[in-house]
C-alpha cells in the first residue's frame, strides 16, 4: 500500500489554465489522439499540461481511463507530428 502511495506522489501534476486568443480558437481544428501507459488522474493531467505548454495548442482534454486525447491547436502554429510527445 506505501508502495503505491509513493508511486502515486511521484506521479503528481499540478493542472494548468491556457487562455487563447479568439483567433487562435477561430483558426482551432481538433486532433483526436491515443495515448498509452496514463495509469491515474495525475498522468492524464501530465499529458494535458505537456500538450497544452505547446505553442499552437489550445486547449486539451486527456482521459487516462480511456487512454484518448482531443486537441484544438492551430495548425499554421504547430501540427500533428509536435503533438506526440
């Protein structure tokens, strides 16, 4: 049970909030993405922050039980390929 708990801490990430600019939502289009090995709340909250530190990526929304991500980002900012980490 400590053993889970201590793995559990070391996997904590704080959430982050991105505004975006209105053209940048006008110009979103969205990328649906499969991610492998999310095995709690704090490793989906790790993938969100890591896309949403992109520039380009507008918003997130990263379901570890189900292992998808959907992307809004820009595509003259960035692209599919920079979105898998």
């Amino acid at each position: 049970m400590e053993d889970q708990r201590s793995r559990r801490d070391e996997c904590r990430a704080e959430p982050i909030q991105k505004v975006p600019s209105a053209d940048d939502l006008n110009e979103a289009h969205i990328a649906r993405l499969d991610v492998q090995g999310m095995g709690c709340t704090n490793c989906g909250t790790r993938v969100r922050t890591s896309l949403l530190a992109l520039d380009g990526v507008v918003s997130a929304d990263v379901d570890w039980q189900s292992g998808l991500a959907f992307v809004d980002y820009v595509p003259t900012k960035t692209n599919t390929d920079a979105l898998i980490l």
